[in-house]
C-alpha cells in the first residue's frame, strides 16, 4: 500500500504558435483514490499549484495520506522551468527540481513536533536525508516531481488538431527525466466535462518507466480532472475536487 500511495503521487501534434503559454497562478487540489479487487478507498488529498510569466513555469505538488499504520506519507515536489518556445512544441529545460518524501508518526504530525528539516526524517531525489526509502519509492517521487511540466504542457498542446493515437515526444535537459512521450486518445467526457483523453509516460535512468498515466484533461479550463495509473498492486486514481 505504501508504494501504491506514492506512485499514485507519482502521479504531470503541433503546439499553438510560438507564443509562450500564460498560466495565472492557481492552485488544484484532487482527491486521492485506490482500488484492487473490492477495496475502494480514499487515500490521501494532493495539492498542485502552478504559474508561468514569459517563459518561466513554477509548480508544486504537497500531497499526504490519510493515516496509515501509525504515520502519513507525504510528498513535496518543486519543479521551476524554462519552456523555450520552438517548433512544434516547448523544449522544456530545468532550472530547479526536488522532490521530499517524508513519514512522520500521526502524533508528532497532528502535534506539530515533527522536524521536517531533520535529516533522518527526509529523503530526497537530491540524496539528501537519512530516512529509508528504496529505489522504488524514490523513482516515484522523481515522475511526481518530473510530472508537474505536463501541466504546462496540458495548456500548450493544441489537441484539437490531434488525430487519436497521435505521439509527440517533449525533450528534457536539466531534469532526472530524459523526456517523456504524450499520446493523445481522442475526446471523452468525465465527471461532467468535456474532456481530451491523454497518456503520457516518462523516462527514468534512460529507459521507459513502465507506467503510462492516462489523464482527463478539461477542454476549456486544460486542468486535468483526472490522472490514473495502473498498477502489479492496483489502480490508483487522482480525481479534481
């Protein structure tokens, strides 16, 4: 379950024109939702918060569980990025990237004691902290951090003149990610939207992560209602509140 918490986390054609995409800041917040077999629970609550001026993109993503074997796993990404404007879409260059994963006791938690700054209570892509996380876990946390640019890319990529099954792949410099691979499945509807169904996969350490993330991205708005994955252990859903 652990795993599934934090990969769920780890859960962001031509472009329109060669202007940059202007994003007011906003922040999203989802609910986080797992399923298996006929277990069907909510898990957890994330946040994303975003904004671009000229081409500078900043987003995060705080993200915790709901209690789960006397602790709460927590998240916190921060992705800050040039999208240098090109043909036929954005190249994406990282200026800054971290991703935190963190499991203090419910007590120390909803006390306020838990030193978020102490070495042995962290561990980040950055390998800075103490705490035991394995390679897995760690590997999540780098798609969640890297997944932040899609949000950007939602609002650029001009979907309409897509034809489903149509591939684009966005180049990274700078980042943990490579670059990842958006395929665009045609229109939908979810949860009262008109939607762009999407999926986008990553690489991690040259290769391909092995999960897509299938998204339902609102026509209008470009937020994505939902994000999911499917996973050996589950399928693990975002949804917008």
């Amino acid at each position: 379950m652990k795993k599934t918490i934090l990969l769920l986390f780890a859960f962001v054609a031509a472009l329109t024109g060669m202007a940059q995409v202007q994003i007011p800041y906003q922040e999203l917040l989802y609910n986080v939702h797992y399923h298996l077999g006929l277990v069907d629970v909510n898990i957890g609550h994330g946040k994303v918060t975003l904004s671009s001026q000229g081409n500078q993109f900043n987003a995060t993503l705080d993200g915790n569980t709901i209690p789960w074997e006397g602790r709460i796993f927590c998240v916190s990404d921060t992705l800050n990025a040039t999208m240098n404007a090109g043909s036929p879409y954005s190249r994406e260059v990282i200026d800054y990237e971290n991703g935190w994963y963190l499991k203090p006791k419910v007590m120390e938690y909803n006390s306020n004691g838990f030193q978020a700054s102490n070495p042995a209570n962290y561990k980040n892509i950055a390998g800075q902290g103490e705490l035991d996380a394995d390679g897995e876990t760690m590997e999540a946390v780098t798609v969640t951090a890297d997944m932040l640019g899609m949000f950007y890319y939602f609002h650029e990529i001009d979907f309409a003149s897509m034809s489903p099954g149509q591939q684009i792949t966005i180049p990274i410099d700078g980042g943990y990610a490579q670059s990842v691979t958006v395929t665009y499945n045609g229109t939908s509807n979810y949860g009262g939207y008109s939607t762009y169904a999407v999926s986008f996969e990553y690489t991690y350490q040259g290769a391909a992560t092995g999960y897509a993330v299938q998204a339902q991205v609102d026509q209008s708005s470009r937020i994505p209602v939902l994000l999911s994955a499917e996973l050996a252990i589950g399928h693990v859903e975002m949804i917008y509140q």
